[in-house]
C-alpha cells in the first residue's frame, strides 16, 4: 500500500462521497490560489506556534506551582488537534481536493466564533488563554478570508456549475 493510497482512503472518511472531485489543474496553477496557500500555510505554522506556547505556558506553571484547571489542559490539547487536522486539510486543499477546500472553508468559519463564546464565559479560563484564544480566533479569520475570496471560491466551485470565465 503506497502513501497516497492510504491518504486517499483517509480523504474518503473526511470527503465522503465527494473526494474524489478534483480542481482544474489551471485553477490550482493559478498565481492566485498558490498566494493563498502560501498565507494560508503561514498562519496555520503560527496557529501551531501558538498552540504549542499555549501547552507550554500550561507546563510552566504547573512546574512553578500554580494549578492550571482541566479546561484549559482540555483547550490547548483541542487547539493542536484541530489545527493539525487543518493542516491536512490545507494540504489536500493545496493538491487540488475539492472536499479539503469546502471542510477547511467551513472550519475557518465555526471555529472563531466557537472559541469566542467559549472565551466569553465569565471565569472558565485565565486571562492568558483568553488572548490565546482570541489570536487564534484572528488568525483563524484571515485563513477565512482566504478561502472565501472570489478567486478561491471560483477555483474550487463544483465543475458543473458555471461556465467557464475568462482569464484574470
């Protein structure tokens, strides 16, 4: 079994029915979406940086002495985890997988404004994980915006859905 092979069946539990739809290899090579990508792997490495501060700051107390709460163990170990499973799926994105563009897209979407509310309530995390959460929240827009640009919406659009445009 080759690598690509077991990602594809990996692409399959995420992409359902739809993984196997790939973008016209012109959109992918587009100037554009190869912009995007280069954004969208920087700020997922600093969503990552951030993640990892965020286990370590947690560490740091704990062996300075301070009680760090189960919420905020529980919240850096969600953070990585959905931030590594962004990154695969930006990845796949970045191969020209339709289903990876449309589950990071809508991601990027949810995610901010759960972690607001969450960072909303009153006493649940420290003031530090309340800035982390809401740089992360930051940071997790602009991976939006990205995404939800005409460009980026046109390349990764159902093929059967509009005609074809004329060069930008």
């Amino acid at each position: 079994m080759t690598w690509e092979s077991l990602l594809r069946k990996i692409d399959r539990l995420a992409g359902g029915r739809g993984a196997g739809e790939r973008i016209a290899a012109a959109e992918l090579a587009h100037a554009k979406t190869r912009r995007a990508f280069s954004w969208i792997r920087w700020l997922l490495g600093a969503e990552l940086l951030l993640g990892v501060g965020a286990v370590a700051t947690a560490a740091i107390l704990v062996g300075s002495g301070s009680s760090v709460p189960v919420a905020v163990w529980m919240r850096t170990v969600v953070v990585l985890g959905m931030t590594l499973t962004l990154g695969y799926f930006a990845w796949r994105a970045s191969l020209g997988w339709r289903w990876a563009y449309k589950r990071l897209r809508l991601f990027t979407q949810i995610f901010p404004v759960v972690t607001l509310v969450i960072a909303a309530i009153p006493g649940l995390y420290p003031g530090w994980m309340i800035t982390e959460q809401i740089v992360f929240s930051l940071l997790m827009i602009g991976i939006g915006d990205f995404l939800t640009s005409d460009h980026m919406r046109w390349a990764f659009r159902h093929a059967d859905s509009a005609p074809e445009r004329a060069a930008s």
